[in-house]
C-alpha cells in the first residue's frame, strides 16, 4: 500500500512538473549537493554564458544550445551542504566561501537561491574538518538537517548535481533516494558507482528518474589526454607496456583523493585501461595534494611501450588546468542532456551522455565513438 502511495505521489509531481512546462516556463531547475568548488565554477559560468555573444567571443563551451537548452536556462534553485559557513547564504555567496579555491570567472547577482544543510553523514570527514593545521569545514551539530526531499518537491527542482566530497559513499545514495522521492533527475560528478552500478541504475529506472555518471571526465583533462595518447600510440602499432599518471593539487578535492580516494583510483585506472587492447597492461594513477597550488592542477603523464623492431618509445607530458572548470565545462552539457532525458521519459543509466562526459559510465567507448553518441542523442535519434 505505501509503494502504491509513492508511486501516486511521484506520477502527481511529474503531471505537476509537466503542467508547469507547458504553461511556458522554459527553465532547469537545478539543485546542487555540495556547495564547493565545482559548484562556484558552475554557477559562475551560468553567468558569464548568459548570452550568445560571449560564448562566441571567448569559447569554453562544448554547446551552446543544447537540444534547445542554453545556459540561461539553467536556473540554480537551491543548494545543499554541510559547512556552517555556507549554509543559510544564499548560493552566490556561498559559492566564495573557504575552503573554496575555484578560478574567479566573474561577479554573481544575488540568486535567491539559499543553501541549506543536508545530514553529515560521511559527506565532512574528520581530515576535511582539520588538515595539516587547517580547519576546512567547520559543522555545526546543533544545526538540524531539512527534509531533503520535501525540500526538492518545494523548489520545483527538475535535476540534482551531485558535487560531494571523494568518498561521499552514504551521502551520495541519500541524495538520490530523496531525488527519487520527488521524480528528479541525478547527474553524479563524483567517483562513486551509482550510474554505473547495475543494480543501482535499474532502483532509478523502477522510480521512473534518469541518472547520468560516474565521475567528471574533464574537459581538459589528464584523464581524456591520457586515454587520447594511448589510442594514438596503439593505433599507430605501439605495444604499451606501462602507463603512470601523477595528479596534484590544493584544493579539498585532493585532500579527499590523498586520505578517501580508493574509488577514484577505480575510475581513473578503469577509464584508461578500459581502451586499451592489452587489458592487463599496468596503468597507475597517483594523487598529491599541494597546498600552495591551490585549484591548479598538475598532471604528469607517462607512457611506454615498444614501436618497430623492439625498439623502445617513452612520453612524457606535464599538463597544467584549473581544476574545477574543467568539472563546470562538462556539467553544463551533462544537466542539459539529463533535462532531455527527463523531457523524453527515459529512466534508468543514461549511456550515450555518460558515456562522454564521465571517466566510469555504465559502457566504456573510445572517445570519438562518445561524442558521436552524445551528439546522437542530443538530436534524438
């Protein structure tokens, strides 16, 4: 009897979300679990991009109209975490808040869009809350967590960005029970296996909501430069022997990945190795963090293998990015192509768009097959 009452409620909302479509309001309602770095790359984007003319002018962008969609039409409505220092601001103040580090893209407007405190759970691990002589977060336990849920049903979200902390295992599937509860859409940016968790993917297609990920594949990243090398080396007749890819960085994501990032060594080691012919070839990602560095991010990449004759071939590359740009450049295709998923009533892993935007999607595919893919869906066939 309760399911059959859930699963009145959540046909309620869609009509209601429907009715309210038709009605003339072309927005994405986005909500934002995570209020740091990748989120103030975000919202600043949203607002640098707000017209044609200067995503002309100064590129940046995979897409300017998506399916339909531009920029502009992505409204952040409400945003969740955990650090007493943002919770209660709204999000165009939360988002310059410390710990965050981002790149400054330009000044954001008030957006009447409030922070509000979700539960801790494992979301501000003990090294996020003290490291090295650092307070980063600070949570207030005397602070109640909302009603998640009740709170997406409130401000009408279509799509939630999960932005977690590395490691946010429990935080993670709370958020998309709650997405589930109110009939949203899940992008998940962070390296936990939700999309692409088999069993997890058909939970969200039985609740009739689509979910795209795992984990950000950058824009420019080491990850997408690493996996392009290694198909040239393999398509021009070199035999890899080995591959190492060192990242390092200032920012809390790096903490996270130096003190709780056993599941993105998964994603990174599973998206390089996944193109590769030799599937036991050794790849090793490492990971540093570097205080002085802040949200720059440094990647040194090798590979070696052995070309004609035997005779032995080594590259060796440092790339140099912002980091949490990188994120912002793939999420505001990835909340689009969910929005379309979402208008089409299609449920369940997403593959075409995860595929291309995230390093460990449901199906692993070479990045040019990706992009073909992702342009296929964005056009409907």
């Amino acid at each position: 009897m309760c399911k059959y009452i859930g699963m009145l409620k959540l046909k309620f909302i869609k009509f209601f979300k429907e009715a309210h479509k038709k009605m003339g309001e072309k927005k994405i309602r986005l909500a934002i679990m995570g209020v740091g770095n990748c989120a103030s790359s975000l919202v600043e984007g949203l607002v640098f991009y707000k017209n044609a003319e200067i995503a002309e002018e100064v590129g940046g962008l995979m897409h300017y109209n998506l399916g339909g969609y531009e920029p502009k039409d992505i409204q952040v409505v409400v945003g969740f975490d955990v650090d007493s220092k943002k919770v209660g601001k709204d999000i165009s103040q939360a988002i310059f808040e410390a710990p965050n580090c981002a790149y400054r893209i330009c000044e954001v407007p008030f957006m009447d869009a409030p922070v509000l405190k979700g539960p801790t759970l494992d979301g501000a691990p003990a090294h996020l809350q003290h490291y090295y002589g650092k307070d980063y977060f600070t949570v207030d336990e005397t602070q109640e967590p909302v009603d998640v849920a009740q709170a997406l049903i409130d401000y009408k979200v279509d799509i939630i960005l999960i932005n977690l902390p590395t490691g946010s295992n429990k935080a993670a599937r709370y958020y998309v029970e709650c997405a589930k509860k109110a009939g949203c859409g899940v992008v998940n940016g962070i390296p936990e296996l939700l999309a692409s968790d088999k069993e997890f993917a058909a939970s969200c297609k039985d609740a009739g909501i689509p979910i795209l990920g795992d984990d950000w594949k950058s824009q420019i990243g080491a990850t997408i430069v690493h996996r392009a090398l290694a198909k040239l080396f393999e398509d021009r007749g070199i035999r890899i022997t080995k591959s190492y890819q060192l990242n390092y960085a200032g920012n809390t994501d790096f903490i996270n990945l130096v003190m709780n990032g056993e599941t993105k060594h998964v994603t990174k080691h599973d998206a390089i190795s996944s193109i590769l012919k030799r599937k036991d070839t050794p790849v090793a990602p490492g990971f540093a963090f570097v205080d002085n560095q802040g949200d720059q991010k440094t990647a040194i990449i090798d590979i070696e293998g052995v070309k004609f004759g035997g005779a032995p071939v080594k590259l060796h590359l440092q790339l140099d990015v912002e980091d949490s740009p990188d994120s912002a450049g793939i999420s505001i295709d990835a909340v689009r192509c969910c929005k379309l998923a979402l208008d089409r009533g299609l449920t369940g892993s997403i593959d075409a768009p995860s595929s291309y935007f995230f390093k460990h999607p449901p199906v692993q595919y070479p990045d040019d097959v990706c992009r073909e893919k992702v342009e296929d869906f964005i056009a409907g066939k």
